[in-house]
C-alpha cells in the first residue's frame, strides 16, 4: 500500500519528535537511529526516507526543538504580552520541573555539550537555534533592541548555565543552584 504525502508528512513530524527528546534526554551517542526509530514505533530501514544520516536528523531535531520553545513564547506574547511571556520562561527555566525532563527541556543545556564536539553544520543549526530564542525574548519590547539583545542573552546564558550544573549535580546541591539562580540579581532583567 502507497503511503501519501501526508503520511509521510506526519511520520516525519513523528520521527522529529521522538529524536528530538531523545537526543535531549540522553545526548546525541546516547540515543541511536534504531532507538528514534523504535520509539517512533518504526523499522531503522525507514529511517533513510526521511533523513539522509544520523547528522541530518540531529540538525532537524535541534531545530524543532528550538522551535518549540520560540513558538511557546510567542503564543503566550500573544496572550500576556511580550515581557510577562519572557519573565515567564524564565522563571520556569530554573523550575524542579525544567531539571527534572530534559527531554522536554530547552535543548541549550542538554544539547550544547554535544554540539561543541559536533560539525560545523550542526554549530551552525545550533547557533539558529538560539538566535530564534533570543529574537523571541527581544520581539516587541520596549527600548533599545540591541540593549534588549544583550539583556536577554545574559539571562538566558545565566539560567541555562544555572540548569547545566545542577543537572550535573547531586540533588542537595541541584537544589542549592536553582535557589541561588532564582534570588534577584542587581541589573539582571526580571
């Protein structure tokens, strides 16, 4: 039986989602084709329909992931406004929540380890990714666009530093980095 577009449209979006969190729950090596493929609930030999490699779907899932989170602070800009949406994001970055599934996490921290080994090509989807994320913190805002820039990529370097750590931590001093983070820092955006 012939497969439509469409099908093959949705078993992409598919495979994108389970890579995507995969490779964040477990890293780029830690996460195989066969284990996207299975847990898309599809064979590894239909994987080279959709992606030439393993680097190609690592691309693409960098990107969606971005994606997701650029698209989750434009839809809440679009109900609260532009700044409560940022200072939202913010506040759950150094959330229990946030730590505790880093597959469904930002893909800055659990990701870029990774994507500093990695090629160019992905250095380069990558660093897409994070110019999305800033230009969707920015967008709208009052002031200084370049000032705003600024601001928000420090916040955002700080809290996923903050989230980098205490993932690598026990949880005593997990939680002693979240509470650190979360404390009001003097010039910090909040």
């Amino acid at each position: 039986m012939r497969r439509t577009r469409e099908d093959k449209a949705e078993t992409h979006t598919a495979i994108l989602a389970k890579a995507s969190r995969l490779f964040r729950e477990r890293g780029v090596e830690g996460a195989s084709v066969g284990d996207v493929m299975a847990e898309a609930g599809l064979t590894h030999g239909g994987f080279y329909r959709h992606f030439d490699n393993k680097e190609a779907l690592v691309a693409a899932s960098i990107r969606a992931a971005f994606d997701s989170f650029t698209d989750a602070i434009d839809q809440r800009a679009a109900i609260v406004g532009r700044e409560r949406a940022v200072k939202d994001y913010f506040d759950y970055y150094l959330s229990n929540d946030h730590l505790t599934h880093p597959g469904l996490g930002c893909p800055a921290p659990t990701l870029g380890p990774d994507v500093a080994r990695a090629p160019d090509a992905l250095k380069a989807e990558f660093g897409a990714g994070l110019n999305r994320t800033l230009a969707a913190f920015v967008k709208g805002l009052p002031g200084d666009e370049a000032a705003n820039r600024a601001a928000a990529t420090r916040e955002f370097a700080f809290r996923v530093g903050a989230i980098l750590l205490a993932r690598a931590s026990d949880p005593a001093t997990a939680a002693d980095i979240l509470e650190a983070c979360r404390e009001p820092r003097e010039g910090a955006t909040r």
